[in-house]
C-alpha cells in the first residue's frame, strides 16, 4: 500500500492505495465515526494481490487529523 495526500483548504486527507491491476474491481474501504484505516488491515492484507484496493482515514480522523471544518466555504 502506498499512503498519499489529497490537500484542502481545511486540511490534508490521507489515503492509502494499491491499484496495479487495471482491469480488476477496485474495492474501497471506508471505516466508520472514530474508526481509522487500520480497521481494515487484515481485509486489505487478504485483497490487496488480489484486487486494486483504497482505503481513507476521513477529514479529522487519525492520519488525516487536524482538519478544520470551515463551512463558510459551501457559502462561496
């Protein structure tokens, strides 16, 4: 798995991907309120030779902590 960042005006969000087989399903893991991408690690473990595989830490979560929930940008 290669961890890479996808930066936002409130924050960093980290993301974990393994996606080498162009032609296979890609399975997307997304871990639940105050779960992080290590809930996934023995999933990931089994699929990621077998399938292409993303899973995310969600904005404020773990890796992708601190994030600052500005909604005066929806206003924009």
């Amino acid at each position: 798995m290669e961890e890479k960042t996808y930066q936002t005006p409130c924050g960093t969000i980290h993301y974990w991907t393994n996606v080498s087989h162009s032609d296979e399903i890609t399975l997307v893991f997304l871990p639940g309120l105050t779960a992080d991408h290590r809930l996934f690690d023995k999933q990931i473990q089994y699929f990621e030779n077998r399938y292409n595989v993303i899973v995310w830490d969600a904005p404020a979560h773990a890796s992708s902590w601190p994030f600052r929930f500005d909604f005066d940008l929806f206003d924009k």
